[in-house]
C-alpha cells in the first residue's frame, strides 16, 4: 500500500500507527497536546519511539463525548497537520468522518483517514478519498450495544456495506484497511468476545487495524486508570497479531513495537538478528 512516500508493506511485519489527540476531552491524554509546539513535540517524540504512522484526531470519539463541527476539529487538525508534514517523514493520517475536515488535512499534506464510522456518517467522504487517493482506515460503529445476531457477522456485516461504499466511490482496492472498533458500540465483553474471534475478519481480505491502546476493556479486567494499562494493552497487542492484525494503534509506541516485534518474530518469522 502506498501512504504518501512511504510503501507499507503487509504481512511482513506489524505497523505502529501513534495517537496524538488534540482535543481537550479524550479518555486518555485530553487536554494533553492542544497546544500546538505540545503536539508537534509529541508527534515528533513518537517517531523517535519507532512509530510508523501518527493518527491525529480532533474530536474525541470516547462514549458519551459530544460532537464538534468540523470548523472546531479543523481549527484543532489542520494546524497541526502543516507543521508535521514537514516535520516528519513518516505517513499523518487524521481521525476524522468528515468530508469537509478531510479534505482540508489532504490538501495540507496528510497521506491517509481514519473514519470511525466506515464511511457509513458522511456520505461525501469517500468521493474525497478517492479524489486523493489515499489510504482509508474504515471502523465498525454502531449506536448502542444491542445486536440482533452474531457480533462478528454483524460487524461483518457493516464492513462489507463499508468496503462497498468505498469501490464505488472509486477508491482502490489496496488502499482500505478494515477495523473492528473495539471500544465503539461494544460493552466489554462484546469487546472481549471480538477479541478472541479476531481471525474471522480475515475472511473479508483486507489488512485490519486494531486500536485498543488504555481502553475501558483493559480498565474493567485489571481495575485500573488509563495511564496504568499498558501491560493491559500488550497482551491485546499480541492477540491481535497472531490473529492476524497489520497495524496497532496505540499511545505507547515503545512497549507496543518491542511487543510486537517479539511476537512478528514468532508469528511472521520476522526475526532478522
């Protein structure tokens, strides 16, 4: 796949993509980087760590938080966007389901979307992926926790409906990139029983993100604050790997890459040493 001059290339090793939110309510590090030498440091500090691609969002996603207009997101996004692509040389993508903010972060330089609806909020995004040509990262959501039959084949389901959407927008085959969206729509348990059948998404035929970095999940099992699940969050990391995840997304980008180093070495047959 390529993202801006970077080529990722799947199934040979795990990708770090880094969270650098610049919102002041995020579960985890709100309020953290809304400044914006804060968040330009941060995002800088992370690819020193190793991270492969910085995910930027604007408007935090965590249940119950309350919508922005794209205006406030892109007052938050965008200036953040300019400094680092020409900062840094690694991929910046933006969590954003809006076409109007995702067109601006392209224009300004970003080389990919996360949207956290699948492209199932707005129906004029993916005409602005396709227009750019860049990767698209499209999560299962859903109000509520409620589901009338399988989760998997649910979230199934709603990523077929996704991938559908984004083909006849125009948007290429190798630029998608599928994600369960643990922590979105799900209860813990739903989110643990997504967990364990990871592998099934395989099927669909396409690179998967999985993004649980400090999640509530992670808090209910260990009964722990967000900043104390990281141990939490590697052991999701490793599942996920084996089950066949390409790319983590995560706050702590050291102990995730050395995490998944270790475990490429084993799964991939990665190791180089």
């Amino acid at each position: 796949m390529k993202c801006g001059e970077d080529t990722i290339y799947f199934g040979k090793r795990t990708y770090i993509m880094g969270i650098l939110n610049v919102t002041p309510d995020s579960f985890s590090d709100g309020g953290s980087y809304i400044d914006i030498e804060k968040a330009v440091a941060h995002g800088k500090q992370m690819v020193e760590d190793g991270a492969d691609i910085i995910d930027i969002g604007g408007e935090s996603t965590r249940p119950g938080a309350a919508e922005v207009t794209a205006e406030i997101e892109m007052s938050r996004v965008l200036p953040v966007v300019e400094r680092l692509v020409k900062e840094i040389k690694i991929p910046i993508s933006v969590d954003t389901y809006k076409a109007e903010v995702a067109e601006k972060v392209l224009d300004a330089g970003a080389h990919m979307i996360n949207d956290v609806w699948g492209l199932q909020r707005d129906p004029n995004l993916a005409a602005v992926i396709a227009k750019y040509d860049v990767p698209i990262v499209m999560m299962h959501n859903q109000i509520g926790t409620e589901y009338h039959k399988d989760i998997i084949e649910t979230i199934k389901d709603f990523l077929e409906k996704s991938i559908d959407i984004a083909l006849k927008a125009g948007i290429n085959e190798d630029k998608i990139i599928l994600d369960p969206g643990i922590g979105f729509g799900k209860n813990p348990e739903q989110n643990m029983k997504v967990m364990a059948r990871l592998s099934e998404l395989n099927t669909l035929g396409y690179p998967l993100l999985l993004g649980t970095s400090r999640k509530s999940m992670i808090g209910k099992i260990l009964d722990l604050p967000p900043e104390e699940r990281v141990e939490g969050t590697l052991a999701t990391s490793v599942m996920g790997i084996i089950q066949g995840v390409d790319v983590l997304r995560v706050h702590d980008i050291v102990e995730n890459l050395r995490t998944a180093k270790v475990t490429d070495a084993i799964v991939r047959l990665s190791y180089n040493g």
